[in-house]
C-alpha cells in the first residue's frame, strides 16, 4: 500500500512537471507561429496592394496604348461575336444564336 | 554503551535534519509570505513585457471591391550609435538602401545617443535588401503605412493619413472613429533569453484592426471621369475642373473628379500651389445659366409658365433696376421651352419676376441652395445664397440668370438630379457599406429622401425642355449618340479681382444634365473654371466632356441604348 502510495506521488510529481513543460513548449510554439502568421499576413497585404496598383485602370489604359499599341475604338463600332460556331450551317439563320456587342470608347475630341 | 552512543548520533542526525528543514521552510516562508508581494513585482518586472498594439488602419474599397486605401507593415529603421564602431563605413553602407545622404547618415550616427531614427516606414523591398546587409548596431522595427494603390485617382475624396496614422483629410478624415485601429496593451511573459513565452492571460485578445469602408465610388466611372476632366483641362488651358456623376435614384455618388489632383502616397513631394481640399463640395460658384434649369421647374410646378407661354425676348437687351441685361441671341416672341432651350437671360429673367421673391427664394431653398447637401465628407460648403431681404431691384432677376448666387458644384448636382429622378431631392453619400476586419456588416447607408421638390409631371415638362437644349439648344455638343440626354449649359463670368466687375475674359463653363433623359441612370456636372479663350462657354467646352464621360460610363454599365440596332447577319462558315 505504502509502495502504491509513493508511486502514485512519483506519477503526480512527474505529470505536473511534465504539464509545465509542455506548456512552456506549447508556448514557444504559438509564438514560432505566430511570427509565421505575421510574416504572410505581410506577404498578404503587400501582395494585396501590388494587385491593386497593377490592377489600376490608368496603368492598364497606359500599357494597352502605350506598349501594346491599342486604340480606343471609334464612334460606332459594332462588333459581331457568335460564341460558338456550329458544325452544320443552320438553315434558318434568323435563329442563329448572335451577340452584339456595342462598345463606347470612343477618344472623340469636339 | 553502544547502544547509547548510536541513539546519541541519531538525535545529532535528527536535529541536523530537523535545523535544515527548520531553515528552508523559514527561507520558503520568507520568499513566499514576507516578501512575496515585493519578490513577485520584481519577478514580473523580469519575466513580463507590456507592449502597445495598435490594430491595423481599416481599407477602403469601391462598390466592386477594389482596394483604394489599405494599411501594410513596412520596416522603419534605426540607429544605436553607441555600438558603432566605424559610423562613417556604416553610413556608406546604408546609402546604398536607404533613401538618405551620406553625410546625413554619418551626422545621425555619430551623436551621442543611444537611439536615432534613420529612416522611417520605407518601401517592404527596402526593408529586405537591408536584412542582408546584417548591419551591427543597426535594427529595424515594422509601422503601419498607409497606400493608396490607385496612386492619385480619387485623391480629393479619400483625402489621405499622416505619418502617425491618423486621418487628416476626406473620407479618411469623417471616418476616422471607424478606420482607427483598436489599441491594446498586452503583457507578454519572457525567458532568460529574452523570447516571448506566453501572454500572461490566454483571455488577452490581439488588437482590433479598424473597419472596412465600402464606398459608392466605381473606379472605373473615376478614372474615365479623371482623365476626360484632366484632358478638357490641358485642352482648354483652364485653372482647374470638377465633375460629378451621381446615381439620380439614390443619390450615390459613382464618380467626384478634381483636376488637378495631388498624390496621397507622395505628400512631401507636394507643392505650395496644390490644393487638397476637395472644391467639388467647398467651393461656391456663381452657376450662371446653369441655373434657368431650376427656374423653370419653380415657374412651371408654380403654374406661372407653361412650356408653351410665349416670352418677348425684347430683341436681346432689357434695362432693369437701371441695369442691362443682354441675350447672346436677339429674339422676339418665343415659347418658354425656347427661352431656356435658347438660355434667354431676358426670358429667365422674366420668368423670375413673374415667380416673385418670396416663391423664388422658397424654391432656391427647396433645391437645397444655400444649405449643405450633408453628404458624408469634410469640409462642405454651404454656397451663398442671401434672403429676400438682403436683395437689391436687380436680384431676382439676376438670381434667375444664376448670378448674385453662389452654389457649390454638390449642390447644383444635386438639384438636377431631383430633376432626374421626378422631383425629389435625395441626400448625396459616398460610403454606403461599414464592416469589420471579419467582414461582418455594422452599417448600410440607405438612400435617404430629403424632400419632394416638385411634382413628378412638372419634372417631366422640365426634362422635355432640357432635351431640346441638347438637341437644337446651346447644349448640342453633349449629345451622345444612341441616348436621349436633358441638360442645361452654364457660362458665368467671373468677378475680376482687380475692377470688382464682372470680367469679360474670365468664366466658369460648366454643364449639368441626365442621360438617358426617360430612366436616368446618371445625374452629372462638369466645370471648367477659366479656360483660356475669350469665347469659351459651357457650350462648347464642358458639354462635349459631359457628352464623352456620359458614353463612355453608359457603356461600362451596360445600360442599352434608345436606339434600335441593325444587326449584321452573318452566315457560319461550314
């Protein structure tokens, strides 16, 4: 009984100590990721802000113009887009599925 | 005898023990019950560190999403010139990443101090060429900053941050209470080290970031609106410009264009001349003819004119109050639609007068002239406009021309959007949703109704007018093909700073309308504040800016045109 007595102490003992270890390691670990999750919560951001500058409508004017040698189209212009041809003419083809497409851009200087 | 002997060294043995015990337990009952209070203060001191935490700046996003404003931790960098042992090499050193002179460094890293900023919240790429340098005595501490990735778009209405965060202009101004971060002080325990254990209480929460604006800005609607304003501008060789396009349903404001603008991520690089007020909302200025739009819509819902009353144009010149006003166009008899379609002053003028003072100061001030239009921004202006009261024999008759009255461009959109949308004047707003850093949803601004300002048929009856200026009127030039447009140019002259007179050189052009005139979708103003050419008017240089943002923005939003579209037929190749 008295055996049983001290090995159930020893077992208390080393499951206390065991626990405040743990906790310290458990601890530095929350820390580790925490650093980590400051670290790509930056990437994030920065990554967030690069978007939204590339993503700017000025500067995708000024490559499709500049570099790219876009211009914006005229008064008028109609563009026809059928979104998918079919194999076999279709015999009526005041049914064939058509999309217009109006665009306004115009760089019209009065 | 031995046996005595051996008892005697057991009660030496016991006593020792017994001594031991006694002292530690008076050493344990010392430390943990005497001194507790004091040891635990100065354990705490050891082991524990308080730090401030501010939440990050909330973002500011346009009604798709789009970032415009957000806060990012970048890398401020400092000196401890007590270590250093060569300063002068430190400071070649840095120069290559750092954005400051030499000479500058060297005399920062030679004074006599433990601590010294050398150079604060610089751009992340920085930050890392700096990490390689792995310079002794140098260290580096992460701020938040503030950018602007859209670079100057918009930069009147977000108004921008200073250095220490906090807002100083526009939106980031009226919202700063929700935009601030939350600060916080945690205790953190430490080791022996130095290195963060734990904090002290797993109940401490990290600090709240600020919320998330989303505004009624469309970006793309900005930037077409900036850099039509910005080309009408240089074209025209004017001072300066603003135009606004607002929803007249709602009184949501899609685009508030300044030229020039200013760029919030580069304030230092400002100029004396540049100006970060936005005058879209603070400044007064005489609208001119702009005006007869708003008379017309008091003189019909008042019954005092029809459409079709005939007006005598007194052949262009009418003398009032020992004054002459004079019409660009000399004319005789002409209907009341012709009057405003024409921009008669003589007419307007009479329509005024017919009004009376009391209706036409009621109706100024149903319009929302001379009173804030409160839309959610700093700063606004509540324009000029004097009582009956304060008015000379000429005043209803100027005020009626859009003189001796001051509005601020806000207002005027405003007015011709309660036109738009069949008489009821509507609260203009810029931020329509708030949410926190979870996305979570605190406040939604919901259009808000100010008041009726006149009656759904009188609002029609202005709007056939106003199309007819667009048609075969002074307003030709903002015609946009396809679509059946409403508005009213505006060419008012300015006072000359040196006669106090009206000056012939100097005007404000500006045009105000709706388009599609019978279910408009944009209420909008543009003005062009003295441009360069005597003959200038609203006419001919704000009116084809209205006319090329107007397309342009209807396209972007889909909105079908009046006109119906021949279609090609094409035949599929086989």
């Amino acid at each position: 009984m008295k055996i049983f007595t001290i090995l159930l102490g020893l077992c208390l003992v080393f499951v206390f100590v065991w626990e405040r270890v743990d906790m310290v390691r458990v601890g530095y670990q929350i820390e580790r990721l925490k650093r980590d999750k400051t670290v790509l919560e930056r990437q994030r951001d920065e990554l967030r802000v690069q978007f939204s500058s590339l993503s700017a409508s000025n500067r995708i004017a000024k490559l499709a113009t500049e570099k790219l040698g876009m211009s914006l189209p005229q008064h008028g212009q109609l563009i026809l887009v059928q979104s998918r041809p079919s194999v076999t003419p279709p015999t009526d083809l005041a049914s064939t599925p058509m999309r217009v497409a109006r665009n306004y851009l115009p760089s019209r200087r009065d | 005898m031995a046996g005595s002997g051996s008892r005697v060294r057991r009660y030496v043995l016991l006593l020792v023990l017994l001594g031991g015990f006694g002292l530690v337990l008076f050493r344990l009952v010392t430390l943990q019950v005497l001194q507790a209070e004091e040891l635990s203060v100065r354990a705490d001191r050891q082991h524990q560190k308080t730090v401030s935490l501010e939440g990050p700046r909330g973002t500011i996003v346009d009604r798709h999403g789009k970032v415009l404003a957000m806060n990012m931790e970048v890398p401020s960098v400092f000196g401890i010139p007590a270590t250093l042992e060569n300063p002068a090499k430190t400071a070649r050193q840095l120069s290559s990443v750092l954005p400051v002179k030499i000479p500058e460094l060297e005399k920062k890293l030679q004074q006599n101090r433990s601590f010294v900023w050398l150079a604060r919240k610089l751009d992340p790429e920085q930050g890392r060429r700096l990490d390689r340098l792995s310079l002794d005595g140098i260290g580096v501490v992460m701020e938040g900053r503030r950018f602007y990735p859209k670079g100057s778009l918009l930069s009147h209405v977000l108004g921008f941050a200073g250095m220490d965060g906090d807002g100083l202009e526009g939106v980031e101004h009226r919202y700063e209470a929700y935009l601030r971060g939350e600060k916080r002080m945690m205790i953190l325990q430490r080791d022996a080290m130095g290195r963060t254990v734990f904090p002290k209480s797993l109940a401490e929460r990290s600090p709240v970031p600020g919320h998330q604006l989303t505004l009624t800005i469309d970006e793309v609607v900005q930037y077409i609106a900036e850099r039509e304003l910005e080309d009408a501008v240089s074209r025209s060789r004017a001072k300066s410009g603003t135009i606004i396009v607002l929803d007249p349903e709602t009184g949501a404001v899609l685009a508030m264009a300044v030229s020039p603008r200013f760029d919030p991520n580069a304030l230092s690089a400002l100029k004396k001349q540049d100006r970060l007020q936005n005058t879209a909302i603070t400044d007064a200025y005489e609208p001119g003819s702009t005006m007869k739009a708003m008379i017309a819509a008091a003189a019909i819902e008042e019954g005092a004119m029809k459409p079709t009353t005939m007006v005598f144009g007194e052949h262009g010149r009418m003398s009032i109050a020992n004054t002459v006003i004079h019409d660009h166009e000399k004319l005789g008899w002409v209907s009341f639609a012709q009057v405003i379609q024409k921009s008669s002053n003589i007419g307007a003028a009479k329509a005024g007068m017919v009004l009376g003072e009391q209706r036409l100061y009621r109706y100024l001030q149903a319009f929302g002239f001379g009173q804030r239009t409160e839309i959610d921004l700093p700063g606004e202006g509540v324009g000029l406009v004097k009582g009956p009261k304060a008015w000379g024999r000429r005043s209803v008759a100027s005020i009626s021309i859009g003189q001796e009255i001051g509005v601020t461009p806000i207002q005027m959109v405003s007015a011709i959007a309660a036109l738009a949308n069949g008489g009821v004047l509507m609260k203009p707003y810029v931020v329509s949703e708030i949410r926190d850093a979870e996305g979570h949803l605190l406040k939604r601004a919901p259009p808000q109704v100010r008041r009726r300002v006149v009656s759904p048929d009188t609002a029609r009856s202005v709007t056939n007018i106003l199309e007819g200026v667009v048609t075969h009127g002074t307003g030709v030039k903002a015609a946009i093909p396809g679509f059946r447009v409403a508005g009213k140019t505006g060419t008012a002259q300015q006072i000359d700073p040196k006669t106090h007179r009206y000056s012939n050189s100097r005007f404000v052009t500006s045009f105000v309308g709706y388009v599609p005139a019978d279910r408009p979708r944009l209420a909008m103003i543009v003005i062009i504040d003295a441009p360069q050419d005597k003959k200038a008017s609203g006419g001919s240089v704000a009116a084809p800016v209205f006319s090329s943002v107007g397309e342009q923005v209807l396209s972007y939003l889909g909105v079908s045109s009046d006109e119906p579209v021949t279609l090609a037929m094409a035949v599929p190749n086989s």
